[in-house]
C-alpha cells in the first residue's frame, strides 16, 4: 500500500511522463490523473515545476468534458491537469462548448455524440483503433473486429470460368480449395482468399468495370516475372527495381483482364508498421497433388486488395470508424489496411492509380467473420452502411451464409460465413472452424 508521499511521488511521474511525451510530440494533450481537490493542491507546486522543466502548459480544469471515450463518472469532483502545448486548450474549450450546446438543443445523440468522443481522443493523440476500443467498452457501439474477422475474400467476375480456373490453379499454383459450379474457391494466402464467379449467375456482369487489382505479395519478384513471361502471360508494367524504393513490383493481366500486382515491400520509413507484420507470415506454395507449373520454390505469403477512390480522406474515415480497420502503410495517395496478418485492403486515390473511379465495378471485396449474422444485425439496426438485402442469404444446400452492402462509393462489400458442408471441408480447416 502506498503511503501518501508515495501516492504524490506516482502522480508526479505520471505527469512527467505526459509532459515529456507532449514535448516531443508524440501527444498533443494528456491529463493527470483525476484527483479530489485537496490532493491536487498538495502537488500543484511541483507539477508546476516538471511543467517548466519540460516547457509544457498545465491547465487545472475542475470540469472535464465528459464523452463516450471514459466512464460518466470518471472524474465526477475531481480535478485534472491538463498538460498540452500552443493551441490546444482553445480546441479543448472549443470542444466542450459545443458539447454544451449540443446538450441545450437536444442534438447530443447518434452520430454528433460520436463525433465529439472522436475529436476528443484525436486531441488525446488516439489512433482511430484506439478510439474504437474505447467507444466499444463504454457504449453500443461496434465495428467487424468485434464480431471475428477470420480472412480477407475478393470475388472476381468471368465469362469463362473454366479458364479462369485453370490460370489461377496451373499458371500461378493458388491452391484449388472448392468449385461450387458456378464460382471456385482459391486459397492465396494463410488467411486470404479468392473466389473466381461465372459473370452470367454473379451480382456483377463480365462487361462492368475491373476497377480493382489483386496483389500478390513475395520476395521473389525476378524469378516470378522470368515465369510469366515464359508462359506468355501479357505484363501491363514491367520489372524495374530500384534502390532505396519502398516496394517494388510488376503488374500482369489474368485471362479476362483482371489486373495481378506482384510486389515486394522493403524496410522503408512509410512500411515501418507494415513489414514487420508481412514478415511473420509463411509463404504458400502450390500444392504437390495440384497441376501446375509453377517452378519448385516459388510462391505467395500475402494479398492486397487495391480498390480506386474519388474521396480518399473520407474512405479513410469509414475504413477506420466504421469497418474498424487499422492502417498499416500510409504512402501519401494510397492506404493499407490489415484485414489479418496476411490480408490487406488498399485505398487508392483514383487520380494517381492505375484506374480511375467508375459507377460500377466488377468486384465484390469481402470478408469471412465467425458472426456474420451479429455484424448484420448491428449493421442493420445502426443504419452503418447501405444493405443490399434485408436478411442474411443462405448459399445452396447451407453452404454458407452472407450478406452485401455498399461502401460509400460504391464497391459491394459481402461479408461471408461458411458452415460445415462436403465442399467446404477444406476451406473450413484452413478457417480453423468445423
């Protein structure tokens, strides 16, 4: 048990710490523990002191704004120091004011209440992840990691099914998982995978838009662009690696114009977060009871999904608030989100990528959850984004459950279960369900 000169010594180090983290920038506002008032007064004056020594601002607010991101009570009679540097106070007053009026005009709710607990935490220096957590375990509200995101999914759209499946099964060695007869189920990656549909049963036809590309992530660029080329698969850019890049990569069209991205990311300040996430992953090579002919030793340990915005920055926003997605590689024009530890979605400003942004656009981007029907009632009842249908479909013969909506673009996002069948034997043992 701590004595009282003990429980002054914390809080001071508490403080401390805050100080200097605003110092050097990390954060832009901390606060002190919350103390009753009598407390705060005993070390007033030597807070004040680790103030100077760190050239920070303390502000003792008797009143600290209450959101969604603390409990109600948290600092009910209390008093907080607030620890910040320039402007930040003004934005601090400026926010609670508008709370207040928010409250007075019976505005405080849904949406605007959400927005100040956010803007709070982003003055608290919290990532969207962060902020994310917190709302969750203070209020209702959720996003699809708290309903058990187990894989990244892509649909694509052919005319010739037959043919599509025999390039991604022989040519490029993805591991053959499922044929439903009118769409087949690849593995890519530990936990990403790619569904290939026949255009005339699909949501999509073969003639809209392929405003996607498909990454496929390895450390062996050379030997995979020398084996393309051998199998006369036509290459939209080549092959040209350069030192001190932050990735490097070429880009090959499927049979029916699908656009497969082959890169590698290298140690790079915008990939600080990203490789070291890409090197705990193991790389999958074609199965040995599965033709094709791929060269011994060759193969895939990840998928970026590259989907094409007109709205980056409020893409950004629903990939981070709504879906609850984090961001992994920030590269100024484009966003990289981890689905899993092997699976990526990447926002792309559509005026700098290689598509630009259409109407429609022949993909579904999907994701494989334990509870998908939880999602699609939380969905449902919170209005989170546009449904396509009003219930869950359930696949042939119970195969799977699944239901779609609507990003703010456009993209169809399907969010799929995949339950105990014959063909799905080994899909579900790879999902580490039964």
């Amino acid at each position: 048990m701590r004595t009282g000169n003990d429980q002054i010594s914390y809080h001071l180090g508490n403080i401390g710490s805050f100080a200097e983290m605003v110092q050097a920038g990390v954060k832009q506002l901390a606060l002190s523990p919350a103390l009753p008032p009598q407390e705060m007064d005993v070390l007033m004056k030597e807070a004040q002191k680790i103030a100077e020594r760190y050239n920070v601002q303390l502000h003792r607010e008797s009143d600290l704004i209450v959101t969604d991101l603390f409990p109600a009570n948290v600092a009910v009679g209390k008093d907080v120091l607030l620890i910040y540097n320039g402007t930040t106070l003004n934005q601090y007053q400026s926010l609670k004011k508008e709370k207040e009026i928010l409250v007075q005009n019976g505005q405080y709710n849904g949406k605007s209440r959400e927005a100040i607990s956010r803007r709070f935490g982003r003055l608290l220096s919290y990532p969207p992840s962060r902020i994310n957590e917190l709302l969750t375990g203070n209020t209702d509200f959720r996003t699809m990691n708290d309903f058990g995101i187990q894989a990244s999914n892509v649909f694509l759209y052919y005319r010739d099914l037959d043919r599509a499946t025999q390039f991604y099964a022989q040519t490029l060695g993805l591991e053959l998982l499922a044929d439903y007869d009118m769409a087949t189920i690849f593995r890519i990656s530990t936990s990403s995978y790619l569904i290939l549909v026949d255009a005339e049963k699909g949501m999509h036809t073969a003639e809209e838009p392929k405003t996607v590309a498909l990454a496929l992530l390895t450390d062996q660029l050379a030997e995979w662009y020398e084996y393309l080329q051998a199998q006369k698969v036509p290459i939209k850019y080549t092959y040209k690696p350069r030192t001190g890049n932050a990735h490097d990569g070429f880009v090959a069209i499927d049979p029916e114009g699908y656009l497969l991205e082959f890169e590698t990311f290298k140690q790079h300040p915008e990939n600080e977060r990203f490789v070291p996430i890409l090197k705990q992953n193991k790389t999958l090579f074609p199965p040995a009871n599965q033709e094709n002919s791929v060269p011994e030793g060759l193969g895939v340990s990840a998928s970026i999904t590259w989907l094409y915005y007109k709205d980056l920055l409020a893409m950004e926003g629903f990939y981070e608030e709504v879906l609850g997605l984090e961001l992994v590689a920030d590269q100024g024009w484009t966003k990289i989100y981890k689905v899993t530890n092997s699976s990526f979605i990447g926002l792309v400003d559509e005026r700098r990528g290689m598509h630009s942004f259409t109407e429609k656009k022949a993909v579904n981007v999907s994701f494989i959850m334990e509870d998908v029907d939880g999602w699609f009632d939380y969905v449902q009842q919170n209005k989170t984004f546009e449904l396509r249908l009003t219930e869950v479909s359930v696949g042939p013969e119970s195969k799977y459950r699944a239901f779609v909506g609507y990003d703010p673009e456009g993209y169809f996002m399907e969010f799929d279960r995949f339950q105990a069948h014959e063909d799905n034997v080994k899909l579900m043992e790879y999902l580490g369900t039964d």
